[in-house]
C-alpha cells in the first residue's frame, strides 16, 4: 500500500503524487472494463448476493437514517434500488448525495428523498434530490452507502476521481458509520492512498463482509 511511511514517500513530492495518480488512473481503467465485461445476468446474480448481505447485517437493521446512491446503470454500478424500497418499507428515512454550486467551488452533502421517485439527473451525471429537500447536518446519518470502483480490506477505495466521499464523509463520519459497496473481484490487497484518502468503515461484496479500521 502506497501510504506516507512508504519507502515511496521519500521521493520528491510532486513525483510521488504523479506515481499516485496515475497508479489510481490505472486501476479506474482495469475495474471499468472488468465491469462492463461481465454479462448483465452474471452482474444482477452478484448484485442480489451483495444486497443479501447488506440486508442482514445488524448495522443496516439498527440504522435509522441512510444515504444511498442511485446506481449509474450504464457504468453497471452496484444497484441499491431494492435496498431504498426495503429501507423505506422499514420507517428509514433515505438521504442522497448532491452537488451545489457555491461560488467558484462546489459544496457537496446529502439530501433527504421522501420519494425514490422525485430523483433526477441535474447536470453532474448522476440523480440527485430537488434542490429545496432537507439536507443532513452532522450526526443526522447513521449508515452512508459508498460507491467504488475499488476497494481494499483498509477500508480504502478508489472512485471516479472527483473527491466527492473524500470531501464529504468527515463531515459526518464519526458518528455516522460509511459503507462501501463494490463486488467481490472488486476487491484489491493493496490500494495506492494519500494522505487526503478517507477509510471507510465497511466494506461489503457479494461474498464477504469487512469490518475496516479507518486511521489506522
């Protein structure tokens, strides 16, 4: 694992942050065609297992306010549609994350969705709640849902590269606890992290559950 006491590290800072990125770029490239190389039915059978396990882990049945995400079905995402009806049918409130302009920069956050349905695609590539819904504060989330395209038994991942979970999830982690879903050949034993990359606390697939140690 690439982390700050690695022997890396020594190297000029701006030739390990090359070696950083472009080590992230290469696993992003292998896990999108790894993904669309498996066939829908093979991909929906792993999803079912995957959601199998969420479903019955205690931290998801004791939890009261959860963040999804809406899956972007043409990057074959882990699809957490079932989940939201099921979390719903269970007197969960469902939050999702946003992205809003302030200024020059972006602010990002999650919002509540009284209705699967009143989501939609605003701009940034992926569905998000109206604008005017109530967003959390700190400690309002009990359980974040967290997308990968890699994920390492850290706790660790690796996502699209816009930093969204990185720059959101202090906020409210701890004493919200994060969970990554991703698929099990997903799952790498070491992943290239920097100093800013958040640990997550959970890390699920459609064969195993990982309880992580975030800072460690």
């Amino acid at each position: 694992m690439l982390v700050p006491s690695d022997p890396l590290s020594d190297l000029d800072p701006e030739l390990y942050r090359t070696i950083q990125v472009r080590a992230k770029q290469q696993i992003r490239q292998r896990m999108r065609a790894l993904r669309r190389a498996i066939p829908a039915e093979a991909l929906a059978e792993r999803n079912r297992a995957l959601l199998k396990r969420v479903i019955e882990l205690p931290l998801f049945e004791a939890a009261q306010n959860v963040a999804l995400f809406w899956p972007i079905v043409t990057r074959n995402e882990v699809d957490l549609r079932e989940l939201d009806a099921r979390a719903r049918a269970a007197g969960k409130r469902v939050f999702y994350p946003f992205m809003a302009d302030a200024g020059e920069t972006l602010r990002t956050g999650f919002r509540l969705a009284a209705e699967a349905t009143l989501l939609c695609e605003q701009g940034r590539g992926f569905c998000e709640p109206p604008p005017d819904a109530p967003e959390a504060g700190a400690g309002d989330l009990d359980l974040i849902f967290v997308p990968a395209l890699a994920a390492g038994p850290s706790g660790h991942r690796i996502g699209y590269g816009a930093g969204f979970y990185d720059a959101t999830l202090p906020e409210f982690c701890p004493p919200g606890q994060s969970l990554i879903v991703a698929y099990d050949f997903q799952l790498m034993g070491e992943l290239p992290v920097s100093p800013i990359d958040i640990a997550c606390n959970y890390v699920v697939t459609d064969k195993r559950s990982l309880e992580c140690a975030p800072g460690a």
